[in-house]
C-alpha cells in the first residue's frame, strides 16, 4: 500500500482513528476488525520486547517488529519511530521503507539529550531533511509534546502552534499535540495550525468529541496494550 492512500485518509472531521499494535498478532487482529490502517505503539513495541519506552529498545529490535507487521496486513502500516534512534535523516527513511511502512511518527523530545524538547528549528531541518529523503513516500506525523506533563495547556498553546506551523512548513503531513487534554484548548491549535491535526484518544475527549473539534487522526498509543495488560494480569490472578 502506498504513502498516497494513507495521506488520503488524514481528513478533519472524519479521523483515521489508529488503535496501535505492537506485533504480527495485534497488526491482524487490527485489520480484521476493519481498520484500514495500521500503527504501532513505540511503548508497546518495546515493552512487548522486554526494554523500556523512549528508545530504550536496540534500533534494529524495533525495525524487525515493523517488518514482522508488514508482512502479515495488506493495508499501509505507520510506525511511532519515537525520535528516531539517532539515525541520519536519509538512513532513518531508508530502514522505514524497506520495513515496508509507508508512515511515521517522529517526536520533538529529545531522549538521549536528557529528555527536554528538541528546538523547534532544528527539528524542523531534521522534518526537512526526513522530507527530502522520503519525497512523497512516507506519511509523516510530527509530535508537538510541550503539552506533556503541563497542568496549564492553555498556556503552552502559543509555542504548540508555533512548533506546529513550523512542522507542517518543514514537510510534516501532520502534527500531534500529544496527550493534549483540554478541549477548548485543542480546538484551538486545529484552528491555527494550518494543517491536519492527529490527537490522543482519551476518555474526556471521545473520537466523537475530536471529530467535532476538527481532528483529522486519532492514536491510541499503548491504550490497547494495557487494556490487554491488564486483562491478562486479571486472569492470572484468578487461575493463581
């Protein structure tokens, strides 16, 4: 499947709504529910391999993941490659396409730096740079994550849109205000970003909600992961 059939489906009002996965199993389980895409949760993906989120998983565990998804579904496959794992813009968009993603998610913290946020300007270039690699074969989802772990999100909202536009003129199809819980506030960086805006499902802000704000994509991240972690960790305790 091509980048173009996903970009296609970024339409805001009526969400691709993403529930990610993190191996072969969940990727079917995905399709055969009727998704037309699928994504993976980079927290998922790690966990599931024994090493922590945030590129605490080796680079090339997680590109093997991708490749054991692409092989098993017939739709486009997106891939939360976090930051990146440090890889040169041209090799990063090289090990995505030969997994055979045709989309990704790239995220403005800065793990190995300590964990603050990337410049905006310079994760611009690297957006450019992921641009220029990829043409028009690779759907590219830029995270905006100054709204992570700020009690006032109003107050972030100025930098968010900034960061966003400036994503969006880099090259991004899209931009993702992550874990951005407020309403009134996200309805207002869907109107001044100037471009399609992905958002987290989360239970004060329904797919119906998000539709309604304008939202063209919404992820689940590891939501499906611990639902079914603990589920699981239910039953063994009844069979314990």
């Amino acid at each position: 499947m091509t980048a173009a059939s996903l970009r296609a489906l970024h339409v805001p009002g009526r969400p691709l709504v993403l529930p990610n996965v993190w191996d072969a199993a969940t990727a079917r389980l995905v399709v055969e529910a009727g998704f037309p895409v699928v994504a993976t949760s980079s927290g998922a993906v790690a966990e599931s391999l024994g090493y922590s989120d945030n590129e605490g998983a080796p680079v090339e565990e997680m590109f093997a993941a991708v490749r054991r998804i692409t092989r098993v579904v017939d739709v486009p496959v997106t891939v939360d490659a976090e930051c990146g794992y440090g890889l040169p813009a041209t090799e990063l968009v090289s090990r995505l396409l030969d997994a055979g993603a045709v989309g990704c998610n790239l995220e403005d913290t800065d793990h190995a730096g300590g964990g603050g946020l990337v410049p905006a300007a310079k994760q611009a270039e690297r957006l450019a740079a992921v641009r220029a690699a990829a043409g028009a074969d690779l759907v590219v989802n830029a995270r905006v994550d100054v709204f992570l772990g700020v009690a006032d999100q109003a107050a972030a909202l100025d930098d968010g849109v900034a960061r966003g536009r400036e994503y969006l003129a880099a090259g991004a199809d899209c931009v993702y205000p992550i874990l951005l819980r407020s309403a009134s506030v996200l309805e207002s960086f869907v109107a001044a970003v100037g471009g399609p805006v992905n958002a987290a499902l989360l239970p004060e802000l329904p797919v119906s909600t998000l539709a309604g704000l304008g939202v063209a994509r919404v992820s689940l991240g590891t939501g499906l992961w611990r639902q079914t972690q603990a589920a699981l960790r239910t039953s063994l305790a009844d069979l314990r």
